[in-house]
C-alpha cells in the first residue's frame, strides 16, 4: 500500500504551488507532538519573512528522516529529483574545493525541504550572487555551563553599543536555544576572513567591558562560567540556524528575530514552531528592514589590527580547517603543559 500523502498550495511570488508532503503524520519532535504536516504548514504560515531571511543563499539542510531524536545529515547540493524552482550555486569550501549548493528562493522551495525531512535550516551570510563576501556579520553568544539566556541578555545589549561605535546597526534574535544571535548587515566587500577579524576584534572590546561576563577563548577548559562570543561561526561554510529556522529540541523552538525593547523580557522556550506564525500576525517582522542599509566594516578591522599591534594575535580556527597563517597551536592549553620538557 502506499504512504499515505497530502499536499500543500505555497503561495509565492511565482504564484501557487502545490507540493507534496509524504508521511504527513510522522511526528517529528516526539515530546510536542508536532509532525511534518505541522512543520510544512508552519513554513507556510512563516513563508515571506522566512525567505526574506534565509532566501538567495547558499543553503545547508539538516536533516531528520525519522524525527529529531533519530539519525541525522546535512544537505549542502540539491537531493536528486528537486524540483525546478530549487536552484543551486558553486561555492568553495575552505578544502579550496568547489561544490554546488542549495538555494531557495520562494516558499515552495522550503517546503519542499521540509518534504525532504528538514528540520533545520542553515544559511550562509553571503548572498547567492556574490557567496565569497559576506554581507552580513553574524555574531553567536553562546552561554556556557553554569550560564544561561539570562546571561546572554547583557552581553547582547553591550555588543549593540560596541557595534554601533564601528558604524554598524545591530539586529538580535533568539538562537532557538539558550544563546542570542547578533547580526549587522554589512557591504558585501570583504572576504570571509576579513569578516572573522571584525567579528574578533568586536569580540575582543565586549571582552574588555564584561570580563567577568563573556569570554572569547576557544578552550572551553578555560571559558569559565561565562557567556562565549563564537568568533569561529564567522568562518567560511560555518552556518547558524537562520531566522525563523525551528531548531530540533524537544518543545519545537524557532530562532526568532526579536526588537531590542522585548529583550529583556522575553523567554526564548515561548516561540515555537506553534506560536511564532500568530506572533508575526500580531507583531510583524522585528526584521523587515535588515538590509536597507548596509555597514562597513573598517572600523572593526582598524580594531583588529591595533590588537595586533598590542600584541593580540590570531585565534585558533575549526579542527577541520586547513593550517592558517598566524594560528596558535591546535592543542588545548592544558595538554601543552603537559607536553613540556622538565627543567
């Protein structure tokens, strides 16, 4: 017998498109109860702030074909069998090898990604037109053990403040989990490593006025209980959930964009993939107007290089990536200890 199907009208700006959902029941976060059908008809709900969001990027997908508890892949180039309206781009990768990659244009395109049992989507900061530079500076705030969302607050307003004194306009949202996502659109003019300098040297000043409060060493034996500013999420193919993007925990969280006035109060576990399509009916997109202007980054690099000057040197890079210029050694503090000759 066949799986039971049904499908969807997407509204878009090509027009309606009907797109299958196979397995609509399958339940996808167990202790929700939300399924693949809710999931579709919350991207459909969703639909224009979404691609707004996520759109005209190259594209990861995370995948999970028997729900968020079971096995798990990414999805960089497209499945076979996509449909026409899902297109792709060459991007290159830091291998130095070339690939093709998603890209979604409409809201159909994300539904059908949904069909393919995605849960998670992850973009890339640079534009399908242009994918070597970065038009967006995305900064995560990632509260460590013994920290939490409440932590992260604080330090987001101030990365507001340093941001705005190197020219930049800073958008927030929550990351789906405990941490907080700071975004600024920039010119698409710079290289991605040029974009990881910025990111370090605006890390670096939040370090400097919260020094009990927020780290940027990537050893986590040395993080301490405070809130990490993951430089690395600037990389090169290093992707966060995008806006509006559910996330795969057990109550179906949404990355959501807030406004800097609901940050204080807001409690991350209340958007979800149930309640964020009314709250965008009755609030609007707190991100509509990113990208109506877009910022330099020379003043963060100015930054960058007079840490240099004073002594502050590169950071180190993913384990994965190729040996870069100036990079400490990839060995975790307390293991070079050990590995001193006695005297």
């Amino acid at each position: 017998m066949a799986a039971k199907a049904t499908s969807l009208s997407v509204p878009g700006p090509q027009g309606v498109r009907d797109v299958r959902i196979s397995s609509p029941d399958r339940v996808l976060w167990p202790e929700s109860g939300f399924t693949k059908l809710d999931l579709a008809n919350y991207i459909v709900a969703v639909g224009a702030a979404f691609i707004a969001a996520n759109g005209n990027r190259p594209l990861s997908l995370q995948r999970f074909p028997g729900g968020i508890d079971g096995e798990q892949f990414f999805s960089k180039n497209p499945p076979k069998g996509a449909p026409d309206y899902v297109r792709d781009v060459m991007v290159v990768y830091p291998s130095a090898r070339s690939h093709p990659q998603l890209v979604i244009d409409e809201p159909a395109a994300a539904v059908w990604a949904v069909q393919m049992n995605t849960v998670v989507f992850h973009p890339w900061p640079s534009l399908a037109s242009d994918p070597d530079n970065p038009d967006q500076l995305r900064i995560d705030l990632d509260p460590q053990p013994g920290t939490g969302f409440d932590d992260a607050v604080p330090a987001a307003t101030a990365l507001r403040e340093v941001l705005a004194e190197a020219g930049l306009e800073a958008f927030v949202k929550t990351s789906g989990n405990r941490g907080l996502h700071v975004f600024a659109p920039i010119e698409p003019v710079r290289e991605f490593q040029d974009v990881r300098h910025a990111v370090i040297a605006a890390a670096r000043e939040l370090e400097r006025r919260m020094p009990a409060k927020v780290t940027t060493s990537w050893w986590k034996e040395e993080r301490g209980e405070k809130v990490f500013v993951d430089f690395n999420q600037a990389n090169r193919d290093r992707t966060m959930a995008g806006a509006y993007s559910p996330r795969a925990l057990p109550h179906a969280p949404v990355s959501t964009p807030i406004t800097w006035d609901e940050l204080e109060t807001v409690d991350p576990r209340d958007f979800t993939v149930e309640t964020v399509p009314q709250r965008l009916v009755e609030t609007g997109d707190p991100w509509a107007a990113f990208g109506r202007s877009q910022g330099s980054i020379d003043t963060l690099l100015q930054w960058w290089q007079r840490d240099l000057d004073n002594g502050l040197g590169e950071l180190p890079f993913p384990p994965d990536y190729p040996k870069m210029p100036g990079e400490p050694p990839r060995v975790q503090p307390s293991r070079r200890k050990m590995d001193l000759p006695e005297t």
